[in-house]
C-alpha cells in the first residue's frame, strides 16, 4: 500500500498516502476532516463559486481504501460534513455513495467543531471513541497519551525538483498522532506553526501524503 508503518501506544498503525490511517489489528480505517459539502455550503453562503465535485472525490477515494484494506470499521474523527446543513443538503448519487460505504460494517463520527454530528445518518455518534490503547477524538488535548485526533488539517514543505510544495501530512510523536484532512477541499495548518508545536513533542516526524505515490517520513520541522 505504499505506506509508512510505525507503532504508537505499542499498536502498529500504517498511514496511507491517501492521508488515512490504518490499524490493522482491529480492521479499522480512521480518516479525518471530510468536510463533504464544502463548495455547497460556500455557495450557500455568497461566497466564491467551487466546481462541486469535491464531495464526490472523497468519497471515492475513501470507498478505494476501504476496499484495499478491507475495512471492517471506519472512524470518521470529526468534520465530516462542512457543516450541519451540507449534510442535509447532500447530493443523491453522494448520499447514496455514503450509504453503500457504511453499509456491513461498523461506522464511527465522532464530533467536529463544524459538525456536532451528522445524525441523520446511520452509524455510531461520539464525542471520542476509546479503544484500549488509543482514544480517538476531534482536536488533540494538551497532555493526554495514545491519542488520535484531526482538526488542525497540517502541512509541509517539501522542495522536489527545485520547487518547493505543500503537501498535507501526518503528525506523531510519542504521544499523540495527528492526521491531515483527508478530505479534497481543504487547506491546512503548516506543521511547524505555533500552535502544533505547543503539542507536539521536539522529535516528532511529519509523514507526507497526498499527491505523492507513497507516504514519506521527515522531521516535522
């Protein structure tokens, strides 16, 4: 799968270069930051007019890595949906998309700060899920352990034939993994800001994703 494996809590997980995470061990696929229904709600809002394709796209792209890794359970962390509204205003062949992909098999949202939780679908609705060694939830905690959250959508620089890129990217250290936004989209938080640094440990190691034909380690700063 192209991926980079590493273990975190004694658990050996695999990020995708799609930007979704993979534990194997449960059979469980953990992306975050959909944000379905982005170009609609800006839409809805007078703001500027996106090609609405995106929602499509992630969901293909999630129903890729589903079948590649035979996903029995699916953790959405949050920000699913752009928000409340997009969710209810999806399109049909989308919705209809989501549907297939949640069907026979287990389906986790947990709640983003966009999204308190897309109820109208099927599913199981938390605020974070525990699974002994991990918790997973939306946005990181100062402190905790073992912890799997989103919200931030980082980035990094990478320079590739004399250009310098942009590409999302994981974030881990020994204490918490950070994912990117997996959804298309949705831009992102450079891994050496200020704020990821307040929680992210010295030694942590970015893993570049999207748009590169393999996840990539290198140190976050």
């Amino acid at each position: 799968m192209n991926g980079y494996d590493f273990i975190f809590a004694g658990t050996e997980l695999t990020m995708l270069p799609s930007g979704a995470l993979w534990w194997g061990q449960a059979r469980t696929l953990c992306v975050s930051d959909l944000h379905l229904g982005k170009s609609e709600r800006i839409a809805r809002r007078g703001g500027t007019m996106l090609p609405p394709y995106e929602t499509h796209d992630t969901l293909a792209r999630l129903a890729l890595d589903i079948e590649r890794c035979a996903a029995a359970t699916v953790i959405c962390l949050g920000d699913s949906f752009d928000d409340l509204e997009a969710s209810e205003n999806l399109d049909d062949a989308d919705a209809l998309l989501l549907s297939r992909l949640m069907a026979g098999r287990r389906w986790v949202w947990i709640e983003g700060n966009h999204d308190p939780g897309p109820v109208e679908f099927g599913g199981t609705h938390l605020a974070e899920l525990h699974a002994p060694p991990l918790t997973f939830r939306h946005i990181a905690r100062p402190g905790a352990a073992g912890e799997i959250s989103g919200h931030y959508h980082p980035k990094a620089r990478v320079s590739l034939r004399g250009r310098r890129l942009s590409r999302p990217c994981l974030l881990h250290d020994s204490d918490r993994v950070i994912l990117p936004a997996y959804g298309t989209y949705t831009g992102g938080l450079r891994a050496d800001d200020a704020a990821l640094a307040r929680l992210m440990r010295a030694e942590a190691v970015a893993v570049l994703v999207g748009g590169v034909p393999r996840a990539i380690p290198m140190p976050r700063r």
